[in-house]
DNA sequence: TTGTACGCGTTATCAA
DNA sequence: TTGATAACGCGTACAA
C-alpha cells in the first residue's frame, strides 16, 4: 500500500501537490508536474487509505443500512424475498450515487446503534423497527435516518419514513372478496403491529362497510418459528375451514396455507379463496396464480435510499411517503362455495 | 461524539489512561481511576471512531462481499433466494467476528476491483466470477480471497474456493430418475459454464453410465431475460413434450416449468417428472413438491466467511473445499408416462 | 506553483 | 501507576 508521502518523496515534490493531482485541483499544479504524478499514480496502482480519509474529513460515503430481525420470524432474515428486493434497491441506489452499503442485522436495537454509531456513517436506513426503537434510535444518532415501513415516527424531526399504503391495499382486496360474494372471510398474520397492524385495519374496515361483523376468532394468529410451525399450520387450516375467504397479510402466508390446504386435501380457490399482500415471485409462480395485492418493493428501496442522499445533502425530505398498492386479480379468489366444507372429504 | 481527548481532559487525567481502562488493560491502572473512567464511559456513552482506530491499526475490520451479476439474469441479483442466503450467513459469520460487511454488485470485474481495493478491506469473498476473472481480481489485490462456486482457480495461490458437489447431485438426481424408469431425460440450464457445466456433466455421467445415448436437443436452454421469458417458456414447454423427465439447474427454473406446463394443461409429475436443484423455499412450497438436489446454501456461506477469516489471521485453508449434496425425495419424479404426450390433450 | 505544518482520534512507546 | 509524545495517512490553510 504506497502511500502520497512516498510517492512525494519518490519524486521530489510534496505531499500537498500529489494531493492536488490526485483531487483534480487542476488550476493549482502546473500541466507538466501533473502529468509526471499522474503517470506514477497509475504505475503504483495508488489507491487512498479510507480510514486517513475518512478520518481527515469526517465523512466516511458509507450508509449504514441496519435491519431489525424478529425473533419469532425467519432464522436468516435476508431469505425473505421481500428483504432481498429492498435491499436491491438500496445498493443499486447508494452505488451509483457513489456510496457504499454497510449491512448490519440484529435483533437487539442497543446492539445495532452501538454498532452504527462506530461506523460513522453519513446516515442511516432502517428496517424492522418497532413501537420506541425509532425514537430510541433518533436520539442517539444525530444524522439523517430514513426509515422502511415504521409505524410509530409522531413528533420526531430529522426522520422520515418510507411506507405503503398497506391499510387501503387490504381495504381494496377484501372489498374485491366481498364484491365476489364472500361473508366469512378470516384474517392472518403473525403479530398485530405496525405493517400487519395497518393491513389488519384495511381489513376491518372492508368488512364493516359491508356491514359484517368481525369477531376475534377472524384473526387467525400463525406461529412461524420453526418448532411450532408444523402444528400451526394444522391449527390454521382447521380454523380457516369456518371460512369462504382468507386474506393473508404476505404472499409468503399465502403460499404457505396453499400449500398446507393442498396436502389436506382442501382445494384453492374451490374450497376457499385465499389473497395475498406483496405480490413477489412466491405468488406469481404457484398454481393457482395467486391474487395478491402488489406493492413495488424495489422501488421501496430505491426511494427510501434517495430520500437518505437527499437528506445527506442537507435538503428537507418530510417526515412521511406512502408508496401505492394495486390489486392483482389472478386465480386464487373466486365466488365462495355454497355449502360447508364438507362436500370436499 | 465524544473523543478519549475530551474524557482525558474531563477527567483530568492523560488520554492513555482512559484507552486503558477501554481496552481492559487491567493490570496497567489502578482500581481507584478504573472505577472513576468507567462510570464516566457509560455516562457519556462513548464510542471508538472506527477510522482512527484502524488507521493507528492499520486493519479496516471490514470484509469487503462483491457480488458479480450476470447481464442476462435477474435485474436484482439479490432477489435470488439463493444469493441472500447465501449472503445471510456471511453476515451472520462476520458479524459475529466483529467485523463488518461491505456489499458491492456490479456485472463489471474492473469495476469491481477499483471499488473494492479503495476501501482497504481485509478480506474480500467473491460470487459470481467465471473465466479468468479470479486470476485477474487476485493479480490485482494481495489480500486474503475466497470464492464460492467458482471454477477456474487452478494454479492461483492465495486463494480459496467454496464449491459443492455439483457433478455429484445432477450425477445421483438422473440415476434416481434413471432408476424409476426413465429413458428420455431433457436437462435444462441457460448457459453452459461454471457450476451449471458442473451439473451438466453429471447428468451426462449418468446417461452414458445407463447407456442413454444424449443428444444435443437434450439440452434446454433457456432465455431468462424478461422479454424474452414468455417465447421461452413456450418453446421449452413444446420441447419438453419429446421427453419423460427434466433435470432443471436450480430450483427456479424447476417450478417456473411446473407453472408453464400446469399453464399448458400439461400436469406434474403425470405428464412429465421434474427435478430441480438447489432446495430452497420455491420447491418446498411449491405442490406437488418439488423432488430436488439439497444444498446447504446458508452453510456455503458460513464456510466462506470463516475460511477467510482464517485466512486472515495467517493460516493456511488450502484451495478448494467441497461442500456435499443430498437428493430429497418429494412428489415431481415418478414413474414416466406410458405413452406420447397426446394422451393428456 | 509549490511546500510546510497541523489536525483528525486512536494506539503504542517510553519515560517519569 | 501515569503521562507525554510519536506515529498512522490524508486533506488543507497558509506561507513561501
């Protein structure tokens, strides 16, 4: 690793004109030292020591990209398809803006601002917070934050989040199930907070419109971690079975209790309609197809990662963006069946 | 941000004192100042600046990960689930080494290089190089490499490679298929080097080892770009009807023809078996169940990050490691079909 | 146009 | 047991 010193020495001029050379400062160095640098500089391959850098500058052109992973959820947080897209988009965004991309995944969000904050990154993406993590984090960490799908950002200043119209996405997709004729239809996810809590809200909402009534037992609660999973799912077919319609709160749900319903025996759409919230590549190739509600999650990514540079470059951003949802009407959701579920054994 | 400076002067005392206390050299200072600096730590929230540290260290802590994407294939690399598995345990190993992940995408090796030896990263693990492109990285860059899943490294020093039996999977997936009565086995890929050559090879060792002759058509090669992919599908699902059985290359591919063919009218396993590789969540979720070659892909990963951690540390880790397959058994080989194709019109 | 000298925050050396 | 001081490599204000 050479060094601007060596280099300067190595050819009898200051460290302040290979700088110079180095930054483009062309007005300040003559044509011909430049050249006489320039040649050298690519003849020992010149690369600069980051840390130096950074050190001297106080800026480090890295963006600490942090998610918060759910103990109950996923053992390896980045096998959601969902993750993955959104990281995507962030790199994809960062990178051409010149930055780089720290990622860092934790369950504990001590652990996760003690780690950013060594790192002194130039800002902050975060993914995964719930109730006071954001706040938390906000008053600790002074730089700019943008935050995915983060539900509870009142009265916080230099923040802004990056959301999805999840309540009127499920709104839309049960009113479509009403619309198809179906009455009993049930709920899943696997917490009732932030994203899922908006989603299950949209749902609420769809269904007293229409004037039905919602009763607790709607809600069914799955238990993802992998010991419970198996009888979970056995647990959440037999309830769904009371039901024409089931609006799941991900695509990953709603392929999981395809899947399930098939090996007992239950068909889809025949035996119970069943839609989806993401439309990612689970969905799009099962078969049935499955009706989902569509968000662009790159683009999340993408969004969430200008927002950032924006703020970097010390422009206002506001403190809310709500991406769109559409519906995608494909093949699980039809007219309900007449009768009880018997007629399927 | 506090410095050690500013603590020193708070305190009263020299800046070596407090760096003391932070590194636990216990033996160096008394109990008395040890007590008083630590409170004052935790009071105040300290944290290293991370570049002075590594500059005075001369170490970045960071392992640099770059990600090479092929231009025909996926537009976000990451949305593979293959590759943010395979991601998720290097960050879990790194992480847990208290060092950091650097994540870099291109489909550009130089690009790559000059970004990657700008941060002096202490490690760097590659993916998706073929060719020389590791020859040309590891002349360029002395510090410790590991790849994964590359197979060009003959004759490179410093240098580790982290495969998977991928001969052997194809190899015993066709035997099985071979064993259950079929003759006429298509292979479907969309290039022919690299890992997808590797499980080529096998399907052909299989074949020739049970006297099937393979002719060139045997070979499907598909068009994954997405304008392409629907004239694609069409024609691979036309020619697939010649043949009672296809060996796909990934799991992808595997349930992307279950779909067209489901599309098509044409059922899985009755009309034709299929097999994938690779035994992600796409073919477990999947119904029929995809009958598949397993890789540990979280594990790959894992292995990668520590061999290059301990290459980091001096030891030698020799240069190629073989991580093993399984076939898993599951609902998409059976036995072939008795007569042409019509009979499923 | 070029050079000197200092600061960035930390760790390490060596003297007190 | 403590403290001064010198590195680490780079950028830059200011002097020459």
């Amino acid at each position: 690793m050479i060094t601007i010193k060596e280099i300067a020495e190595k050819l009898q001029m200051s460290t302040t004109t290979v700088s110079n050379v180095i930054h483009g400062k062309a007005g300040e160095v003559s044509e011909e030292t430049k050249r006489k640098v320039q040649e050298f500089l690519d003849e020992v391959d010149y690369v600069p020591n980051i840390n130096a850098r950074n050190l001297a500058q106080n800026e480090s052109k890295i963006i600490g990209v942090a998610l918060k992973a759910r103990a109950d959820k996923y053992e390896n947080l980045l096998m959601d398809p969902f993750v993955s897209e959104l990281i995507g988009g962030i790199e994809e965004t960062i990178r051409n803006a010149g930055y780089f991309m720290m990622l860092y995944i934790s369950r504990d969000t001590e652990k996760i601002m003690r780690r950013v904050s060594t790192w002194n990154v130039d800002g902050l993406i975060l993914f995964g917070m719930i109730g006071d993590d954001g706040q938390r984090v906000s008053t600790k960490y002074k730089k700019p934050i943008v935050c995915v799908d983060t539900y509870s950002i009142e009265g916080i200043k230099h923040y802004t989040n990056v959301g999805l119209e999840d309540e009127k996405g499920t709104y839309e997709m049960v009113k479509y199930m009403i619309s198809c004729g179906h009455e009993r239809i049930a709920f899943m996810s696997d917490n009732r907070t932030g994203v899922d809590l908006a989603r299950f809200t949209g749902y609420i909402k769809a269904l007293e419109e229409a004037g039905i009534k919602y009763r607790e037992d709607d809600f069914l609660m799955i238990r993802p971690s992998s010991e419970e999973i198996e009888e979970s799912l056995e647990e959440m077919c037999r309830r769904a079975m009371d039901y024409t319609a089931l609006m799941c709160v991900s695509d990953l749900y709603a392929v999981t209790m395809m899947s399930a319903l098939t090996d007992r025996g239950i068909r889809v759409p025949e035996g119970i309609s069943i839609a989806g919230f993401d439309d990612n590549i689970l969905g799009s190739l099962y078969r049935p197809a499955l009706t989902t509600v569509h968000q662009d999650v790159k683009q999340k990514g993408i969004i969430a990662a200008e927002t950032l540079l924006k703020q970097i470059k010390g422009e206002e951003t506001g403190n809310q963006i709500m991406l769109p949802t559409r519906l995608v009407i494909r093949d699980t959701v039809t007219k309900p069946r007449k009768s009880g579920l018997s007629s399927f054994f």
